[in-house]
C-alpha cells in the first residue's frame, strides 16, 4: 500500500488540489487512488489535521467527530479496498505537524511495515509566502496586527528547514517530495501535484481554477478594524466574501489602494533572512544550490507613501456591504 500525505504548505494552491481531488474521486478511484471521505470540509482532511495536532485553533470552526471516530472511517474507507493508494490532503498537517502521532493514525488504518509512506509539500519563496499569508490571516483568521509585526511573528512558519524536520525524522528524507510552488507562477498546480505523485494527466479534467480570493490592501485594512473588534472570529469574517467581491470588482480602478507591502529589496532582504535553511533544504532534498529563483532586479520599488483608509473608501466598503446584505 502506498500512503499519500499533502501537507501544503499554507498559500501553495492547496484548495486547489483539494478541490481537484474531491471532484476526480472516480477517475481516481481508477488509478487505484482513493481520496477517502474523513470529514472532507472544503474538499481537504482539515479536521483531521486539526485533532492530530490537539485540537481546533481559535479561527476555526469544530465538528464533533473525534480524533477516533475519524481514524474508524480512514480505517472503514482502507478496508473498502480497490485501491493501493490512500491520499490525505490538508495545508493544516503543516501547521500543526504531529508526524508521529499521524503514523500511529495510518497504522490503526491498516499500514503496514512495508508500505511506502509519501509526504508532498510545495514551497513557496518566502517573500510572496509572507504577503499571501498575511492576507489570510486578516482575511479569514482575525489577524489584526500589521503587516511588519505579523512577518516577525509568523517568520518560523517560512523556515521549511525546521518544519521539514520532523517529517524527514519520522518518515525519511526518501519520503518527502518537495515541489517549487513559486516556479508555477504561470502554470497549474494540479497538473503538477499528478505528476509528483505519478499520475498521468490524461483521464483528468483540469477545468480553470477559479482567481486567487484575495483582498486589496486598503480593503484589508478595512477588515483588520473589524478584527479589533471583541467579536468571535467566525463573526469578524462574516464579510469577507463580499469584500472579496469588491477587490475583484474594482480591480484595476483608482478607487482603492493596492501599493505592494514589499519593495523589491525589502523581498530580497526577506528571502536572505532564510538563506542558511533554503540553502540546506535544496541540498539535501533537491540535490541542488538554491532552494528558489532570485528575486528580480527588474521589480519596481514600492512607493514610499500611501494615503491609506480614507473616509471615502470607508463609505465606499460600507455602502457596498449594505448594498449586498440587502440584495
């Protein structure tokens, strides 16, 4: 049997794949893959990411199935058979690493000694990491800190030298296939998560994916208010849907803000600061000198200034939240 596990990492087209993975169910089920259905929550194992790694952070919302229960239907769905694949997916595995608790977990589910144990992971260079990242977590997570204070917070999460280490302990360097997420910029990441995982394109519809739900930066500082608001975090991102609306809605307009955080030397410095890890990472693993193409010369500075959430733009977000809680 061979054990599939996709640990993102966070912000590297994981929805994605899962949502690619959840609708080919039956193709894959024909190439002796199954995806298995453990409490698929926005096509990803979530849940089960969450219990392996102790419990639900404050930004998500919990269901009631136990960590058991979810291992009986990974046990129930191996059992089912037809299949010498098993293929688990979520970006959260990365965020709350348990690799050996998630070994006893595909044990009492049937793997045995002998059974190949593959982990999948896609990085990202960590400057676009950072500023994706961020915008999530404002966005869907009640994040209210800057963009500044929040790189310093969240720096660890980017040193894939150090999250990878627990996986390499428990499972073998062997076993974890790292992907370029950045080098895709212009290509389709399920396209290539079938190749990492040795799957022909051809019996698979790759339809396109719908554009990144991000929010533009003046909007962003809109929700950030939000966030210091004393309300729970499903109710601070009641509104994101709707503002992610307006992004797209007014992009390329002069209505809102969306000056880069990153200038390009402040990516540069940002990349460098992991130099030792990404230097170490695509040594060992990808048998190469560096980890991720160099920042380019050619990107434009940032502008210095911005004039930021104006009354204006206030009114403008708040008129467009009446108009579609209304409609």
């Amino acid at each position: 049997m061979h054990w599939i596990v996709h640990i993102g990492a966070p912000k590297t087209g994981s929805t994605a794949i899962q949502r690619f993975l959840f609708e080919n169910r039956e193709p894959l089920l024909a190439c002796g893959v199954r995806y298995p259905d453990v409490s698929l929550r926005g096509y990803g194992h979530h849940d089960l990411a969450f219990l392996l790694g102790g419990g639900y952070p404050v930004w998500a919302t919990p269901q009631d199935r136990t960590l058991a229960e979810l291992g009986a239907a990974l046990r129930d769905a191996v059992r089912a058979g037809g299949t010498d694949t098993v293929l688990l997916s979520s970006e959260n595995f990365y965020l709350y690493p348990e690799p050996a608790t998630l070994r006893g977990l595909l044990r009492s589910a049937g793997m045995e000694a002998d059974d190949r144990v593959s982990i999948v992971c896609y990085l990202r260079r960590q400057d676009e990491a950072h500023v994706s990242w961020y915008n999530q977590t404002v966005k869907a997570q009640g994040n209210s800190a800057g963009f500044e204070a929040s790189v310093r917070r969240d720096h660890g999460l980017w040193d894939y030298a150090e999250r990878l280490k627990p996986w390499q302990a428990e499972f073998g360097t062997s076993a974890l296939i790292l992907r370029d997420y950045t080098a895709l910029a212009s290509g389709d990441v399920r396209g290539d998560f079938l190749t990492a995982i040795g799957l022909p394109h051809a019996p698979f519809a790759l339809p396109p994916v719908r554009p990144n739900e991000r929010i533009n930066r003046d909007i962003l500082d809109f929700q950030r208010l939000l966030n210091r608001l004393p309300l729970k975090v499903a109710q601070k991102r009641r509104y994101h849907k709707h503002l992610i609306a307006l992004t797209a809605a007014t992009a390329g307009d002069t209505v809102f803000d969306d000056t880069p955080f990153l200038s390009a030397s402040q990516r540069a410095a940002l990349v460098d600061s992991y130099a030792q890890g990404n230097a170490s990472v695509a040594r060992i693993f990808l048998d190469r000198e560096d980890l991720f193409a160099p920042v380019s010369v050619e990107d434009n500075e940032a502008p210095s200034a911005r004039r930021g959430l104006t009354p204006a733009k206030l009114a403008f977000i708040v008129r467009w939240l009446i108009a579609h809680r209304l409609s």
